[in-house]
C-alpha cells in the first residue's frame, strides 16, 4: 500500500469516526506523562470511548469531508480525539473528571479545544456543559420518577375516591337494611 492510499486509510477512517459519533472531544495533550495517559486511555475505555492521537491534517481533510469545516479551527498542536458511537456524554463527562481529578487543565497539560454532539461542532464551554449533566441511566432513572410520581399520585387519588365510595354505598346499604327492619 502507497503513502498515499494509506493516508487516504487514515482520513476515511477518521471521517467515518466523525460522521458516527454521537459525541466527541478533542483535547491538547502537550506534557500527559505515561501514567497519565495510561490512566486516561483506561477511563475512556471504560466509558466505552475511543481515544486516538490524530494528525491535525489527516483530521482537517477528513472534517472538511464530513461537513464538519468549524473544526479546523481548532486543529492546531498536539490533538487527540476522543469518540463514542453510542453516549454523547461519556467523552466529555470522562475526560472533563480526569481533567479535573488530575488538576491538569490548570498546568496546560490536557485541555479542551471543542467537541462534536450529534454531528454538531460545540465549542470548550459546551464540551464541560455536557460533562456537567447526569449520566445517561441517572437521567432515566430521574425520568422514569417523575412519570411514576404523577402515576402514584393518580393511584392515590383514585383508591380515595374508591374508598369514599364504598363508605357511601355501605351507608346507602346499612340506611335500606334500618328502612326495611
């Protein structure tokens, strides 16, 4: 395979990553130690993301063909690429708490340069928006209670107003069996 059909590998690959992803980050990474990035690289894979070093160029071509031009902007220096085909959330929500646990963005050693969600371009402060809300399950969970919450309030109402009516006909029925005696 030719230098040239290899690089075209490279940026099919990376269109197909970025015309897939339901969400992604691209970060800097000038001065991630090994450890780091081993610890970094294990949390992504956890979170079900794939996390890349990408070549600035390959990722420029490969947006342009995605419709996705806004991103070459922000393709300068170290860039890595982190994508998941499945959770918009977990690159942004990974990647923002190793951020934050490992005080890096402080130091310059791993910091945001933007983001996709759902084929959209987003910019730093909608990278960590996305990474500040509740994971996918807890807001299942907080849905699924509050449709419950109305249910069971319905429930409630419902078995008073049952239990009122079988005061009202018992009465009825004692009144008929006093009538009648």
């Amino acid at each position: 395979m030719g230098v040239n059909a290899q690089k075209q590998a490279v940026v099919a690959e990376l269109k197909e990553k970025l015309t897939t992803a339901k969400g992604a980050v691209f970060t800097s990474y000038k001065g991630l130690t090994v450890a780091q990035d081993t610890e970094l690289r294990r949390a992504l894979r956890a979170a079900g993301v794939s996390y890349h070093v990408v070549k600035n160029t390959m990722t420029r071509i490969a947006a342009k063909e995605a419709g996705l031009d806004e991103i070459c902007g922000h393709l300068e220096g170290t860039t890595a690429l982190a994508v998941s085909t499945e959770d918009a959330v977990a690159p942004a929500k990974t990647i923002c708490e190793f951020i934050k646990k490992n005080k890096l963005e402080e130091a310059g050693i791993l910091t945001l340069k933007a983001g996709l969600l759902d084929g959209r371009v987003i910019d730093v402060n909608e990278v960590k928006a996305l990474a500040a809300l509740p994971s996918r399950e807890v807001l299942i969970a907080k849905l699924l209670g509050s449709m419950q919450s109305p249910i069971a309030g319905t429930v409630n109402v419902l078995q008073g107003v049952i239990r009122n009516a079988v005061y009202v006909l018992e009465a009825i029925r004692k009144q008929k069996e006093q009538a009648s005696a």
